[in-house]
C-alpha cells in the first residue's frame, strides 16, 4: 500500500478544476461573472471551435493592480468574503476564489488587467498551471483573459468533450442569459470571428430580449412586477401570454438576484401557474427576476453555483405561482377588449329547449339560450348567470319576440363584436371580427366553458347537493385511503358526502348537482390520485383542475352532435366570459385569428 502524502499544488488545482471547470462554458461564464463582479458595462466573448482552442473574454471593468493580478491566481485568493459567515451574505457572482487558478492549471492562459490607478498594466502567462512570465504592457482600464487550448493537459477530460456545434450551442446560450439578466451592459459575442449576436446596454428588458432571442417573443410576453411586502419577494420581468408555449424549458428563464439558476422549485411554480393555459407537453417562455434578501437563499451548493437553495421552498413557490396567476388574470381583461372583442348580440331572448347531457352534467335541466333574430335590434350585453354550457344539441327553432330588455346605457357601453359566417365539418366556426377573422374550434371552446364553470361551482364552499337513493361503496387501498380521510372534510365541504364505512372502505351518500352519480367514484378516484401526486389540499382549486378538465371532456361537443348556429353563437359569447378563453383545460388553442392587416400584406394594400 501506498504511503499518504500530499498533493501538489498543481494537481490540486486540476482536481478543482475538474469540479468547477466541466466544459469550455463552464470558462465563459466564470470569467463574465468576474467582469460583472468588477463593474464591467462592456463586455466581449470570442471562442473558436466551440471553445475548446481559444476562449477571450475582455471588459472595461476596474481592473487589478500588478500585485493584485499575481494573488488572483492563488487558490481561494477573493474580494468578496472574508469570513464564513459572509456566505449567508453573498451578493456577488463570483465568491470561492477558485476559477481562475483551475482554469489556468488547464490551459494556456494569458491575463492582461490594469487598474485606473496605474499608467501600465500586467500581463501574465501560465500554461498547464506553470507560471512563464510576468511583464508590463500597454493597455486601458479593464481586464482581459485569453484561454486557448482547454484540457490539453488533462486528455482524459478532453475526450469527454462534445462536439464543436454542441458547445457552441452551450456557450451562445449562458451568453444570452447573462445579456438578459444584465439589460444595462452591452454584450459581443464571437465565434471564430463572426459576430453571433450583439447588443449594447438597453433601458428595458423587453429591448433586450428583442435583440437577443427575437422580436416575435418579445411581443408574446406581458410585465409581471409583484411584491411582497412581508416577506420582501418581488418578482418581476416577463412572462408568456396565456396560449403562447414552446416545446422545450430553454425560454424559460429564472433568476434569483440575478443569477441565472436553475431551480426546480421557480419552474415548477411557473408551470403550475399555465396549467391548462398552455397545451399539455409545452413550455411558457418567461423571463423572470426573483429579489429575495440573501440570507434567504443559498448560493453555495453547487461546485458551478448552477443550483440554489431556498430556506423555504414552499413559501417561494406559493409566492410566485400566485404573483403569474394574479398577473395573467390581471392582463386578461386588457387582451380580451383588444383582442377579442364581445360578441354583438342583437338582443336577448330566451327558448326553453330539452335538458341536453351537456346542461344535465351541470345540474341545469331547462337553460336558456340567448340568440340572434335582427341585426338591427339595440345590443344588449347581459349575460345571465343560468346561461348554460353552449353546446345545446339539437335545439329547435323556435318563433322569437323582441323584447325591450336592454337599457340604452347598457347599449351604449358595448362595441362592435363577432359575428358568425359559418359552421365547417361540425367542427369549427368561422367568424367576422373588427380586428379580422376568427376561427373557433367548437369541441376545444366548449370545454373551456364547461370546465370554468364546473371549476366554481367546485370552489363554492355552499355547494348544493343531491342525495344518492342508494350509497356507492368504495375501497381503495391503503395509502389512497389515508389521503383521501387526510382530506375528506375538505371534500365533503365542496358538496360531496362521503364517509368511512369500515377500514379502507367508503360510502358516497351524496354528490354536487353538477356532477351525476355514475361519475362520481372516477371524480374521486381521480382527485385521490392528485393528492397523493401533490402531497395534500392547500386548495381545492389547485388541486382538483386535471379531474375537472377529464369532467369537462366527457360530455363535451362532439361532430355528431347537433349543433345550431344560435347554439354557436352563445359558445363564442360563454367562451369569452370565461377567465381563460384562449385555451381547453388540456392547453390546446380554442380559437385562431389572422388579422385584417395580415390579409392585406397577403393580398397587397390597394
């Protein structure tokens, strides 16, 4: 056996290196993040062959003296802490002191820097963590890093690189997250001499994002700005419009004091927040900046600081899955009076037609339909709160007064809506608009209204209820029987009444009037399910959407279904009281619009 004996300080630092330095992004953005650090506002990154021949990162930040550029490369040498207790107060991006000498003990690596206090700056040389040389050189007040030729020295961790296309992808894309996390610094960035993007310091982040990931996105996302003033969390950047989804997380950005992270806790909360606003299996795009005060989270848990840690999960998620829920609800009312404007109704009038499956599911046996019979009647908005799900099958045609229902207050508040064209395959609905055409996807819309509206009647904490003239039994097995006893006083406060009958054995006495007694065990069988997924029944509203959007499917409009045009009109209308209407409870668009400016550059402008 081997003696013990201690390592050399050049294998040290390889070994470091091999924790901190990964892959050649793993060098860009250590190196940015020490420009940022220094005060930078400019800041250039050039790479060739994807990083792994010659990385140069140069800013205009303070600098360092000759003294200075010599201690930085020592092990654990740092401005930013002093004490361990100064870790629980870290406000800088780069902190443990490690990067510079972990890199330079793979690399070629040339260090230029000079401080505003000296006429010359310093210039260093190491290769393979050896020191070549020390001179003065001519230079202005900044520093730059040059890189070339990463893990020559260490072959056994070049091989495990990717290829060149692959790390590029890496490095372009931790370039653009620091360029949006810091609006205020320009950014260049260069790939074997091509300019790949380029932006100089911006006012807002939207300018930011326009010239970095594109326009279009730009324009697909709406401000967030919410505050806690109890706990001190704000939130604020941008976030995707309702509808607007990606089929991969990379447009979904978190931050946390503007570090890039990437934190399970921010993302799940985001995408809790778009359930079922966004199609199933997509992404939001978000750019979104959390202020927490330090001491609230850890930023020392991962070798790359990749990774945070909160000091309580829960109230960081509850805190933001709230802050995107108000602020989509928030901006819905401004969408819809801009986007999608009322339906126009000539007046208001109302039929009795048979209790169809769809009005039965909610527990509405004789609804009223609200129809159209003269264009050139007053417009009345009113909607009343019995207006049932508009997918009526089969309604009859029927001999129609015009009542004086509408004030003239009432009519002149209203503007210029929708107005049906047609009905193609028993599927879709085309219809006029002011800002242009509209197309509707019946089944998709139709779920939309049903689902909202079972959705509160669910919350309706004096739900009305209906008594089974025989009890359901049902057994579960354990562990989904002690989560559904955790929770059945809640359950049975929601209109359900539901008691243990022995051990893992239950009796459902009685069931909302919106939901009919053969649907009731998978209604429950399902919420079970959810509960043990999510650990328990905050609310039941966060809980229990997946059972309702199921609800919402089964007795939605299908093509077989008969369907008048006074039945599609009403649909458009419940669609667009709905709080949601761009998306089914499943995510999938429930209306598509092409403008009447598209159709001009389409056709040219006369």
């Amino acid at each position: 056996m081997s003696s013990i004996h201690i390592l050399s300080d050049r294998v040290a630092n390889q070994i470091a290196a091999g924790e901190v330095i990964e892959r050649p992004v793993a060098v860009v953005k250590e190196l940015v993040e020490n420009s940022l650090d220094a005060g930078a506002t400019r800041i250039e990154v050039e790479f060739r062959n994807g990083g792994k021949s010659y990385i140069r990162i140069e800013d205009n930040g303070k600098g360092m003296s000759p003294d200075e550029s010599l201690l930085c490369l020592e092990r654990h040498a740092t401005s930013k802490i002093r004490e361990a207790a100064d870790l629980n107060e870290v406000c800088s991006f780069g902190f443990r002191g490690e990067a510079l000498p972990s890199i330079a003990s793979v690399s070629k690596f040339t260090l230029r820097t000079r401080s505003k206090d000296w006429e010359h700056g310093t210039e260093i040389l190491i290769n393979g963590g050896k020191m070549i040389e020390k001179k003065d050189c001519g230079m202005p007040v900044g520093t730059v890093i040059e890189v070339a030729h990463l893990f020559n020295s260490v072959p056994a961790r070049r091989k495990f690189l990717k290829t060149d296309p692959t790390e590029t992808a890496h490095i372009t894309y931790n370039c653009r997250l620091f360029a949006v996390a810091h609006p205020n610094v320009a950014f260049r960035v260069l790939e074997n001499g091509r300019t790949v993007f380029q932006s100089p310091a911006c006012e807002n982040l939207r300018d930011r994002i326009a010239e970095i990931w594109g326009r279009n996105l730009a324009d697909d996302l709406i401000p967030v700005d919410v505050s806690d003033p109890k706990t001190g969390f704000r939130l604020r950047g941008l976030t995707a419009k309702p509808g607007v989804g990606r089929s991969t997380r990379r447009e979904l950005v978190t931050l946390v004091n503007r570090r890039p992270v990437d934190s399970r806790t921010l993302s799940l909360a985001v995408l809790d927040a778009y359930h079922g606003r966004i199609q199933k299996g997509r992404y939001p795009p978000a750019f979104l900046f959390l202020e927490i005060q330090q001491q609230e989270v850890d930023v020392n848990v991962h070798p790359a600081k990749r990774e945070v840690r909160f000091r309580d999960d829960g109230a960081i998620r509850r805190f933001v899955l709230n802050a995107i829920t108000e602020t989509l609800a928030a901006s819905r009312a401004d969408d819809i009076g801009q986007a999608v404007t009322p339906i126009a109704l000539a007046t208001e009038a109302k039929i009795e037609t048979p209790a169809s499956p769809a009005a039965k599911v909610i527990g509405i046996e004789k609804p009223d339909i609200t129809i159209l019979p003269s264009p050139s009647a007053p417009i009345c908005p009113q909607v009343t709160a019995t207006t049932p799900t508009a997918a009526i099958r089969t309604a009859p045609q029927a001999v129609v007064s015009t009542p004086d229902v509408c004030s003239a207050s009432a009519a002149d508040k209203t503007t210029p809506g929708w107005h049906l064209i047609i009905v193609l395959k028993k599927r879709y609905a085309l219809f006029d608009t002011p800002r242009g055409l509209v197309m509707l996807h019946l089944r998709h819309a139709d779920q939309r209204v049903r689902f909202e509206r079972i959705s509160k009647e669910f919350k309706n904490d004096n739900a009305t209820s209906q008594r089974l003239l025989i009890p359901h039994p049902i057994e579960f097995e354990p562990l989904a029987s002690a989560a559904l006893k955790s929770q059945l006083k809640q359950l049975n406060a929601q209109g359900f009444q539901v008691e243990e009958f022995g051990r893992n054995f239950y009796r459902i006495e009685a069931v909302p009037t919106w939901l009919s007694p053969e649907q009731a065990e998978s209604f429950i069988r399902d919420l079970v399910d959810l509960i043990r997924q999510r650990g328990g029944m905050r609310k039941p509203s966060a809980l229990d959407s997946d059972a309702i959007a199921r609800l919402a499917v089964e007795g939605s409009y299908r093509r077989s279904d008969s369907l008048t045009d006074q039945a599609v009109e009403q649909l458009a209308k419940d669609l667009l009281s709905c709080d949601t209407p761009h998306t089914s409870p499943f995510g999938r668009p429930t209306f598509s619009e092409v403008s009447w400016n598209e159709w001009e550059r389409r056709f040219g402008n006369d």
